[in-house]
C-alpha cells in the first residue's frame, strides 16, 4: 500500500497499478488494498475496472463507509451526480467523515438537485470546517463554495471565496470563470474583463483545463482505518 502511494506522488500511476494487481492477488482478503486498487484503477482512467473492484468489495463488505465514498467520488468524476450523491449519503449514514466526503456531496448534489441549493451549502460548509489547511484540499473547498454562494446570489461571498480559490490555486479555470460571473453581477466590469481574458489565456494553454479529473491524493486521507 505505502509503495503504491510512492508511486503515485512519483507520476508513476502504471506501476502502482500493476503492484496492487499483484497485491490483490496475494491478500484478496484485504479491503484496503482493493480499495486503492479501485482508487487506482478510476487515476489511471480505467473505470470499468474501478467499478468492479468497487461492486466487489460492496457485496463482500457492505457496512463499510470508503467504499461508498470512493464510488460516490468515482460516479461525480463521470458526470453520475444522482448516482454519486446516493453513493455519499450512504456513506454519511454509516459513519462516514472528512471534508472529501462533504465536498463531493455538496458537488454531487448541486448538479442532481440544484433546486436543493441550501443542502449543498450546507454540506460545502462541513467541508470547510473540516478541512486542514491544505491547498490541495482547500483550493476545490473554495472554489465549489464560491459556485454555491454565486448560484443563492450572495455575490460578495462568491467573490471572496473565489478568490481564495485562485489564490492557492492560480490556473483553476472554473473559479476563475465564475469569479468573472460574480464581478458582472457585482458591476464590476474591469475585474470581469479581466478575469475572463486569465480564463481565456488559461484554456489555450490547456485545452482540457476545465475537464474535471479523479484526484486519487483526495482518497488518501480516507484509507486510514
């Protein structure tokens, strides 16, 4: 498990994949260790094989929390929001916790059910007070918060949650989107201008910027147990 994490922070997702097949080979027992091999299996875009491995260890363990958080996680990344939020709130209901588990339900449920905007307030809420002051962790925190309060049409929290987004995240594409949504809404038009054009100059650098993505170093706070 600790060699495949290795792995992981060393861009080398191919190899943690083939070292966790092995594992799962030698100790088919071990929860953990299919579970970062779905974790692994959805990084590496191999989502048939994530979802297997998931169902596997669902049917084997069924009262256990990180699985359902890793499938509500894996279903929010494939654009599934209804799947993923009942994935999550299964999760909460058997004990589940971490800003990761908050986060992706605030997400899951915006696109689900946006009319239940309060409930992903909420759970974007949780999130942040339970989230360490981590940029990896509090850069999507801020930047989904700052989405939520655009959308109740509380500019000026938007906009300081955005810009704290940027702040520690400076090429994140969606914030910065949505920042110049809350300037115009605000009539601020030169910081709308001028957000728009970072938005602009960020998508012909990276065509792909604003394509979401799993992030398996957001499931490694929940396989500690």
């Amino acid at each position: 498990e600790e060699a495949a994490r290795f792995l992981v922070r060393r861009q080398r997702p191919a190899d943690a994949v083939r070292l966790l097949d092995q594992a799962s080979r030698a100790l088919p027992d071990n929860r953990k260790i299919l579970l970062l091999q779905a974790g692994l299996f959805a990084f590496a875009q191999r989502v048939g094989d994530a979802e297997r491995v998931l169902k596997q260890i669902e049917n084997h363990w069924p009262e256990w929390a990180d699985t359902y958080v890793t499938y509500g996680i894996l279903l929010e990344g494939q654009k599934r929001a209804e799947e993923a939020k009942a994935q999550l709130e299964t999760a909460l209901a058997l004990g589940a916790s971490g800003p990761q588990v908050h986060f992706y339900l605030a997400k899951s449920t915006l696109s689900a059910t946006p009319d239940r905007i309060d409930d992903a307030a909420r759970e974007i809420g949780q999130a942040m007070a339970m989230a360490p002051a981590d940029p990896s962790l509090q850069a999507p925190i801020q930047a989904l918060a700052g989405r939520i309060a655009y959308e109740k049409q509380d500019y000026d929290g938007a906009v300081q949650h955005l810009r704290e987004a940027i702040r520690l995240r400076p090429n994140n594409l969606q914030a910065r989107y949505t920042l110049a949504q809350a300037y115009r809404a605000l009539g601020q038009q030169d910081d709308a201008a001028r957000e728009a054009e970072q938005v602009q100059h960020l998508r012909e650098e990276n065509p792909k910027a604003d394509e979401d993505s799993f992030d398996l170093e957001l499931l490694f706070p929940v396989h500690q147990r």
